[in-house]
C-alpha cells in the first residue's frame, strides 16, 4: 500500500491562489472589503498593505482608484 503525501506537499487545487482569477475578480474583493467596513461601522481607514494583502494587489492599487475616483469627478 502506497503512502500518501502528506496534505502540506499536496498540489494545491484552491482558486484564490491563481493570480489569473484575482486578476478578474479584484474589483468584486475590493467591494467585499468596502461593504464589510460599513456593515460592521468601523470607522478606520483601511491601510494599503493590509487593503493589497486581502484582495491580491500591488501596495499602490489603493492609490490608483482613488485618483480614478478624482479624475471622473473632475471630469464630470
């Protein structure tokens, strides 16, 4: 009877860790962090690093959408 591999060395079949479906599924993660923040009030600014970590992105993505937000207001 062959030995199995222990479930740390198994191949990891776990979607969240392809960087393809990130990718295509940033804007619904940075959505569900917003919506937590404001169903639980929680008044605290969300810091960069912390924000990049759970949704998958680079450290400056924060920065990036809120001058997207500043630019299309400014622009009507």
């Amino acid at each position: 009877m062959p030995l199995e591999q222990p479930i740390a060395m198994r191949s990891s079949r776990d979607i969240t860790n392809n960087p393809d479906w990130i990718a295509e599924q940033v804007d619904r993660l940075l959505g569900f962090e917003v919506l937590c923040k404001l169903l639980t009030a929680d008044p605290r600014p969300i810091p960069p690093g912390s924000l990049a970590d759970k949704i998958g992105v680079y450290k400056g993505y924060s920065h990036t959408i809120l001058s997207d937000i500043r630019t299309r207001q400014l622009n009507g």
